[in-house]
C-alpha cells in the first residue's frame, strides 16, 4: 500500500459511508438523510453528517466513484427533503433527525453550528451540479435567519436553542469551529448578519514547546482547527488584524502532534506518528474532551485514545506528518481498519486493548473533504466560487494580503 493508494482507498471507503448509510428510499420523508454514525445507532440522522454528505457526493462523481446522474438525483432528493419535509425555525434545523420520519430525534437541540455545515455542503454540491441543485441550495441559504440566533448583548452567536427548556442558551464566545457561521452570515443575501461579529470573540493565545503563537480553545480539540477550512479556503488570507488563520491551524496541529510525541514513554498509543487528538468515541463513549491544550504541558485530557480524523483532518496543515500518521494507523493497526476505512478511534492503554466499532460521520466528513483538498483542491476549487461566500469573507476583512494592504 503506498501513500497515494491508501489517500485513494480512505477517501472512497468514506465517501461510501455517506452512499450507503443514507435513506435511499424515495417514498419516504426522509429520503437522502445520512446517518450520524455506523453501524450503531441506526435510527438517528445527523445534519453535520448530511452537510459532509452532500460535499462527498461532488467529490465522489469528480473520483468516478458514482454516476453524475444517481448522484445529482440524491442530492435534489436530500435537498428537497430538508425544505420540504424537515421542521426548522428562522431556517435553523435540529442537530439530530429520525431517519425514517424527519422529525425531531430525542428532544436535541436546534443547532447552528450544524446548520451552517448543512449550508456549506448545500453550497458546494449547488456550485457542482448547478441547475436544481444550485437553486434549491440556494433556498436553502436564504431561509436561514442569522440574526435570530445572535445575542444582542455580547454581538455572539448563542450556543444552541432547546424549545422545552426556554430558547437559546450558552454562546460561541471564544474560538473554535465557528468560522463557517461569521461567513456565511455575513454574506446571507435575506439575512445578514454583523460581520463584526467576527471580532466580538476572545482570543485566547497560547503556546506548546515553544510553537507559538496559538489561537485556540479551551481543549484544544484539532477538529475546531479543521471544520471550517474543509470548504472555507483561507490560505494565504488575513483578517482586520492581520491574522492567518491558515496558519493558526497549522501551528494547533504541530503543537497537537509534539504533544503526543512528548507522552510518548507514558502512553503506548501516543507518538511521532500516532497523534491528533479531538472529539471521538472512546472506551467510556463518545466524548468532546479528547485534545492537546496549547495553553498548558499538563493537559487533564480523558486518556490516549486517538481518532486517526485527527491528523487525517489536519492533512492540508501537516501534510509529511499526517500522511506519516495515516500509514502508521494502516500498517501497524491493522484492527483499526473495516468497511468504511479506519473506524473511529483506538487505544492501546486499557486493558484489553479498545477499537471502536463505529464510524462517525462527520469524522469520516473531515477526512474525506481534507484529503480531497490536499490531494486536488477540488472542495475550495468549487465552493469558494460561490458570489455570497466571497462577499462574507470580504465583509468580514478576511482577504488576501494585498487585498488587506490595500484596505
């Protein structure tokens, strides 16, 4: 297996997590929903998953994978699904749908951090297909209503919206994964929001072994590096303070990578090539607190578990040392491996050794969608045309260099 057979063979056997696990039933309400995860928890549907899915799609007609046609068919038959059979508020959807019914699973939350991963990958499937796609994509779009997720007070975006338990709650008030809402907000042609927005958050800098400096969050999971430059192409791009967060990511992975390299001699699972911690299933369950803090050497993280999406998702920033990592995980956990490529995670420091059973699709989402863009460019190619995705970036003052200098 060389490096460019095992990027092809991932990438497919994710992309066919998305075919697969998908309601591929026309008659039913939740035709085109893509499951959270497989092969557990075969009822409930995730609109992250649906956001990466819609992504694959394109990824998977460019990659000869699947037919043009049977491809632009589910993506008008998800699309629709999602404007005509899914409740939403103000555009927004719940985290979590039944798979069978559409309707909302288990009381969860409405959320726009997942929302705006279903827009992005509606955006990028529209900017492929073109035709219906596009324009359904971009009813999509328009429904949403930014500003009703906004709290006035700090100018942030609420955490999330529970209608059993009196609305909004919580808010986005620090970095993280978040970039994909200022953006898209910004540049929403019904309802924008402030794109100052952008710069009403802490950043909270730090270091790791004398990487710095790192804008990060509080866990320093690397999914937060990763989510938003899946379709958000920020290379070579400053904001109004001159910051690269390009960059930024790239300093967050090598400082994630150094980290396990430093635990080495503590953890079996941790080294040079087995690293990128960030939200994953583990031995107790799943878990967002799996993450390598820039901000501290004494991270109180759950245990080594390491999700091989973790370095695969940071490819674009890492490239030697995450393709290095991917190996590492084929060749020397052969467990690791099943239908759908590299399952979730895996943890050689309890006893007995653990392998997760499932993929999860946002997981699978992030490696797809980055190895794709390392290995062609083809989600920033496609996505990056978009006329309202251009104008949030520029509302926001996230433009090139020049640009910026000009300014």
């Amino acid at each position: 297996m060389t490096e460019e057979e095992l990027l092809e063979l991932e990438s497919r056997l994710s992309f066919q997590f998305f075919w697969e696990e998908a309601n591929q039933d026309p008659n039913s309400p939740g035709y085109g929903l893509i499951r959270d995860r497989a092969p557990g928890q075969k009822e409930m549907a995730s609109i992250a998953s649906m956001g990466y899915g819609l992504t694959a799609y394109a990824i998977g007609v460019e990659r000869g994978w699947v037919g043009r046609k049977e491809a632009e068919e589910r993506t008008i038959g998800m699309l629709g699904t999602m404007l005509n059979n899914v409740e939403h508020n103000h555009g927004f959807f719940h985290h979590f749908l039944d798979m069978q019914t559409a309707k909302q699973y288990r009381g969860c939350e409405i959320s726009v951090i997942d929302t705006a991963i279903l827009i992005c990958g509606a955006i990028a499937s529209g900017e492929y297909f073109g035709g219906e796609v596009k324009a359904l994509a971009d009813r999509l779009y328009r429904q949403v209503d930014w500003n009703w997720y906004r709290n006035p007070a700090t100018n942030q975006f609420y955490m999330g919206y529970l209608e059993n338990k009196g609305g909004h709650f919580g808010t986005w008030d620090h970095y993280a994964e978040q970039f994909m809402m200022y953006f898209l907000g910004a540049g929403s042609p019904t309802h924008p929001a402030d794109p100052e927005m952008f710069y009403d958050f802490d950043r909270y800098v730090g270091s790791y072994n004398g990487i710095e400096p790192i804008i990060h969050s509080t866990q320093g999971a690397l999914f937060v590096y990763q989510f938003s430059h899946a379709w958000f192409d920020l290379r070579g791009k400053i904001d109004r303070d001159g910051r690269d967060w390009f960059e930024n990511s790239v300093l967050a992975s090598k400082a994630a990578r150094q980290f396990c390299i430093d635990r080495a001699g503590q953890y079996r699972t941790f080294g040079p090539n087995s690293w990128g911690l960030t939200a994953c299933d583990g031995p107790k369950g799943y878990s967002g607190g799996y993450g390598a803090d820039p901000n501290t050497t004494d991270r109180d993280f759950v245990d080594s578990t390491i999700p091989p999406c973790g370095a695969a998702g940071s490819i674009v920033f890492t490239p030697r040392e995450s393709i290095d990592a991917l190996m590492h995980f084929y060749h020397e956990v052969p467990q690791l491996w099943g239908k759908y490529g590299f399952r979730d995670a895996y943890n050689l420091d309890v006893t007995p050794t653990w392998v997760a059973e499932d993929v999860i699709g946002i997981d699978k989402g992030i490696t797809l969608l980055m190895i794709e863009n390392y290995r062609s460019e083809f989600v920033w190619n496609i996505f990056m045309k978009n006329k309202h995705v251009q104008e949030g970036m520029k509302k926001t003052g996230v433009v090139s260099r020049e640009a910026n200098t000009l300014a």
